[in-house]
C-alpha cells in the first residue's frame, strides 16, 4: 500500500484496533525521528513559502536575503526542507556561513530535500510535522505560497491566540501577494470572530529591513539564550553539531 494510500485509509473513519495502534506507533516514531534530528538544531526562524518558485523568480530571491539576514542574527533557518521558497530561505543561511535545517514531508510529487541543508528529517505525517516546525521556532515568516502555507500560518496563530505557545513574531510578507488574505482578516475583525487585538499577532510588510527588526525586537522578551541548552548524551548515540 502507498504512503497515500495509507493515510487515506487511516482518515476514513474507525478502522481495525491493530490498524490504529500501528499508526500510533508509526506517529510516535516520526516524532522521536523529528526530536532527535532537531534536539541540537538550535532557536529557530521558520520561513513558510510555496515549492514552485524556480531560482529565477523575485520571491525566490527575497527568500534567500530574509534567510541570510536571519541566519546573521544567530538563528538557525528552518523549512519545510523542499525547492522553491523553502531552498531560497535554506540556501541564504548558507550564503553566510549559518545553520540551515529542514522538516521534510513524503509527497508523490514536489517535496523533496534540498541541497543547502546542514541536516534535515523527512516525515509521513502533516500533522508531526507541523508541530515540529513550530515546536524549534521562535519566529515564523510567511512568504507567498499555496494551501500549505495557508495552513502552516493559521496553525501558528490559533495555537498564539489561543495561548498553546507564546506570542511569538509572525511576519506575513509580500503586501500585494496577501491583499486579499489580509482582506479576509480584516473582515472576520469586523464581524467579530476574531478580536481587535488578534491583528496585532502578525506585522504584514514588503521591506525586509522591517522583517528582521521585528522579529529581532519581538524576541528579546523571552530572553532568548543562544548558546546550547543541552549536551549530547552518548547512551542515546547523540553528537553534538559542528556548525
């Protein structure tokens, strides 16, 4: 059976007790997988962003100066871990000498790693791997993408308004790209299912000087330490990252 194929039949419903207990323990392996990949990886900046974008193409390259700029104030980039945005971003931590990670995911097409990662896991499930990439975050920034990305942004702030994780920077960028996102937004405010204040969770910007100082202000309030938090433990055949 196709991982597809798989996961459709784990999402129809009640199956076999058997059935459900194997994908609870498949699901408890992606996340230890995810946990011991990126136990060292250090405070991240997730960067959100669609899998098409060739090289050439302008959101491709402010991905890749956002992913540099965030690399040089000590964070390590993480993604997604595919092509397009997701490289972009990877590939400008890489640019300057910064730490570069990605959180795959098994698709029959688009997703596959790319080559500017200093280390990376691939996981089955959406759900693992969101919670992953925001699990090692302390700061997301949206770039223009599809449903993916859609979803990878509102997962962070309900789980932010809703008080699950701190009120951690979101930057949604590209102005002109997200109008009518932003439209939306505005009109669930005005219709009074979501608060006033809960536009203040995110800064909608096209400069990306204004990117990187809010999410270097925001930060600071949680007294963010960048040294490592914990050493290796040898029993658990764990090594400590030489970046």
């Amino acid at each position: 059976m196709t991982n597809s194929a798989e996961e459709i039949q784990f999402l129809d419903g009640p199956q076999s007790r058997l059935q459900d207990f194997k994908v609870t323990i498949r699901t408890v392996l992606d996340f230890i997988k995810g946990f011991r990949t990126l136990h060292f990886a250090g405070p991240c900046v997730t960067i959100f962003g669609s899998a098409r974008f060739p090289e050439t193409h302008p959101h491709y390259q402010k991905a890749r100066e956002i992913g540099a700029r965030i690399a040089k104030l000590g964070f390590t980039v993480m993604t997604g871990g595919g092509p397009g945005i997701m490289e972009a971003a990877n590939r400008g931590a890489k640019d300057v000498g910064g730490r570069s990670v990605g959180c795959n995911i098994e698709l029959p097409f688009e997703q596959h790693e790319n080559p500017y990662l200093d280390k990376w896991v691939t996981i089955k499930y959406f759900f693992v791997r969101k919670t992953l990439l925001i699990k090692y975050s302390y700061a997301f920034v949206v770039m223009p993408g599809g449903f993916g990305t859609m979803d990878e942004l509102f997962e962070a702030l309900t789980l932010i308004q809703c008080k699950k994780i701190k009120n951690f920077p979101i930057v949604i960028f590209d102005k002109p790209f997200h109008e009518s996102l932003i439209k939306y937004i505005e009109d669930m405010k005005h219709t009074g299912t979501i608060s006033p204040e809960d536009l203040d969770l995110m800064l909608v910007t096209d400069d990306v000087d204004a990117c990187i100082n809010h999410i270097k202000k925001s930060i600071e309030q949680f007294g963010l330490q960048y040294e490592k938090r914990f050493k290796p433990l040898g029993w658990l055949f764990e090594r400590e990252d030489k970046n």
